[in-house]
C-alpha cells in the first residue's frame, strides 16, 4: 500500500504544480484594481493545500520502515488488490457525472449543475433520505451562488443572466 501512496502522492503533486504554474496563471485575470484581491488567489490557496498534503503522503510513504508497510497491510489487507470490477464501475460513474456537471455549467447554470452533482453524489454516496438530498443539493449551490456574488461581487454562470 505505500507504493499506492508513493505514486498518489507524486502524480497529485504534478497536478498541483501543473494548476500553480500554468493553469490558474493563464486563465484567471489580474486585479481590477489596487485594492482588490487577485481572482486567482482562493484557487491557488485550494490548490497548494492538495500539493501539500501530496507532499506530505508522498515523503511518509517514501520514508516509511517496514513496521510502518506493515502496519498499512494490516489496516488495509495484505491481499487487498485495489481495483475490482465494481470499484471500476464506481469511478466511471462518479467521472460521467462529473462530466455531465461541468458541461451543464455551460447551458443551464451553476445552481442546477451542482444541485444534479451534489444529488447525484449522495445518492452514490449511499445517502437514501429523499429530503435530506432534496435540501442540501437545492440549497448548497444557491447559497454558495449567492455567497460568490457577496463576498467576490462574481455572477456565476447561469442562463438567467
């Protein structure tokens, strides 16, 4: 299991760097003015807090002794294989949702697209109360809208607009 980590570790911390270095520089803009606070702040912060925590799995794993392998197999199983058919299963579905969200950003808004991905989840995620999905993917993404629009005085995307 710390070579699973090792390797986690690594390749999110190459997304990271990837996000810091190129992504959120070429496409957030600059500040409109003096006072103003970079759009590309919050993601940056979002993103370094993953490169650390990567670091962080990454160095334990490549530092870890054999009480500390051992002590993985025996939380995990040492005949734990990682990747069954359902497990597959699982990870296509979370990613077509996933994909549905992000392009219906473009066409219908925030709001419906994470109210679908956030009920959507849940749902996957084993969470069967009706109203308790109701509620929280109707009210996260309008809170979270209004809350971006508060404190950031950005629209996000919606068709109402």
């Amino acid at each position: 299991m710390h070579k699973t980590h090792l390797v986690a570790g690594i390749i999110v911390a190459l997304l990271s760097l990837w996000c810091l270095l190129w992504l959120i520089p070429e496409h957030t803009i600059p500040p409109t003015s003096d006072r103003d606070l970079s759009p590309a702040l919050v993601p940056s912060i979002a993103v370094g807090a993953c490169l650390l925590t990567a670091a962080i799995m990454a160095i334990r794993a490549w530092g870890a002794s054999e009480t500390d392998k051992a002590a993985l197999d025996e939380e995990f199983g040492a005949e734990a294989t990682g990747i069954d058919r359902r497990v597959l299963w699982n990870a296509f579905l979370v990613a077509a949702v996933s994909i549905v969200s992000w392009l219906l950003l473009e066409y219908v808004g925030f709001e419906p697209a994470m109210g679908l991905l956030i009920a959507t989840t849940m749902w996957f995620m084993g969470v069967r109360r009706i109203w308790t999905i109701v509620l929280t993917s109707v009210l996260t993404p309008v809170v979270l809208s209004q809350a971006t629009w508060f404190f950031f005085s950005t629209e996000l995307p919606g068709f109402w607009h």
